[in-house]
C-alpha cells in the first residue's frame, strides 16, 4: 500500500480533493477501505498508513494523530521515517528537523536514507555534523546533485549567524502559504553568490502555477513573514517559482 500511496503523491503535486470526483479520489477512497481493515491484523502499520492517506488529502492535525497513534505502538524505522517526509510533504519544516535529530545520525543506520531529506528540512548543520560523522565511520552516500555544496552552506549560513531554527521557522511559513493553496512543496537549496557582494542561501519551492500566480505567491509569503516578525537577510531566503514551462 506504500507504494500506492507513492504513486498517488507523485501523480499530482496538489493534494487530494476529497469533495472531487476523479481517478485519484477514487484509489484514495479505496486505499481507506483497505487500511481500516489492517488495523485487525497490524494496528501500528495501519495507523502510519492512515497517517500518509491523510497527508495526501494535506490533513496536517489527521497525519499527526495517526503517526502519533503508530510510534505509540511501536517506534520502527518505516513510521519514523514516513512521519519526517509527511511533515515535509506537508510544509512542517521545523517538525520534520525534529525527527532527523532525532534518527539521521549515522548510528542510527539510516544516515544515507534521510540525509536528503534532512537538507530540504534545512538542518543544514546537523546534517554536515552527520555527514562527518559518516566518513569517519567509512560510510559511503551518494550526496546528489546538492550534498557536494553542504559544507559550503554551512559556512555561508554559519558567518551569518543564520540557525536551523531560522531556516525552519521561514521554511514554515511558505508551508503554510502551500497549505493554504493546497500544494506539496518541492524543495530545491542552491547557494547565491554575487562576488564581492554577498553569499547566501536559497530554498527554491517549486509551484505548479504560471510565473504571474508565483509573483503573487510570494506576496503572500512576504506580508506572512512581515507579520511573523521575520526579518529579510540575504544569507538566506525561501522563494516560490513556477514549475510551469
């Protein structure tokens, strides 16, 4: 069920509609029907499932309480994991930074499973502290087309006094604006450099929209920031751009 939990996700980067009638709300009905009966043979497999249904739907307090309910009966590495990229899934930056904390680490053998997820929740330290950690330890990840510019980020956000707290904190609040669109965020850090100028840090959420629907959108963001008391810096931003051709 996993995996078609998958598919639907990839299907669309909105979330689904449930007051809709089409293909998507179809399987995820169906997915429903078929999670409520494993909850007679799996409770805590049923409840993290329920709570991946929810978050496809962007169901933020029904994907707590279900991931809550699943590690109430037993902490495991799949509900662990699945809760951190649902609260990304779900623009809950500072949360999903709270569960890498709390698993990312090398030790725990998982490093090179969440590492990317531990960079788009913008724990940026920690996961350099990690990645360390890791090549002490003789592990060998594939760090993609962004881990190769960690420990240059690190230092960029680092001279600046810019924390993981901050990171999220900003990162929350274009979650919310994707909350409020009903969109998934998808994620992608870049470092900013202008020589002689500035060095800073961008996370680029792509949005399925036309780039006049993006403008607007970071409007949004802007007044949200402005009113959560969120200081602009140029070390490091959160920038909607259209996905759109």
């Amino acid at each position: 069920m996993i995996d078609r939990i998958n598919e639907l996700q990839g299907a669309s980067q909105y979330f689904v509609d449930p007051s809709t009638i089409s293909s998507m709300t179809r399987e995820w009905r169906l997915l429903k029907r078929e999670i409520d009966a494993l909850f007679a043979v799996d409770a805590c497999s049923a409840w993290e499932l329920a709570g991946m249904w929810f978050a496809l739907a962007g169901d933020r307090d029904g994907m707590e309480r279900a991931f809550s309910k699943s590690l109430a009966l037993g902490v495991s590495v799949s509900n662990h994991l699945n809760l951190m990229v649902n609260r990304l899934n779900l623009g809950m930056f500072s949360a999903a930074q709270e569960v890498y904390r709390e698993v990312g680490a090398p030790e725990a053998g998982v490093f090179t499973t969440m590492v990317q997820d531990g960079i788009t929740a913008g724990a940026i330290f920690t996961v350099a502290r990690f990645a360390e950690r890791a090549q002490e330890m003789g592990i060998e990840w594939n760090d993609g087309d962004w881990g190769s510019e960690l420990t240059k980020a690190a230092a960029v956000l680092r001279k600046s006094g810019i924390s993981e707290e901050q990171i999220a904190r900003h990162l929350d609040i274009a979650g919310d604006v994707l909350i409020r669109h009903g969109v998934r965020p998808r994620v992608v850090p870049a470092i900013t450099s202008a020589p002689g100028f500035f060095e800073g840090v961008t996370y680029l959420l792509t949005v399925p929209v036309t780039p006049n629907e993006a403008f607007d959108m970071n409007i949004e963001l802007a007044m949200a920031e402005d009113a959560a008391g969120i200081a602009k810096d140029v070390a490091f931003d959160v920038v909607f751009e259209a996905a759109e051709a």
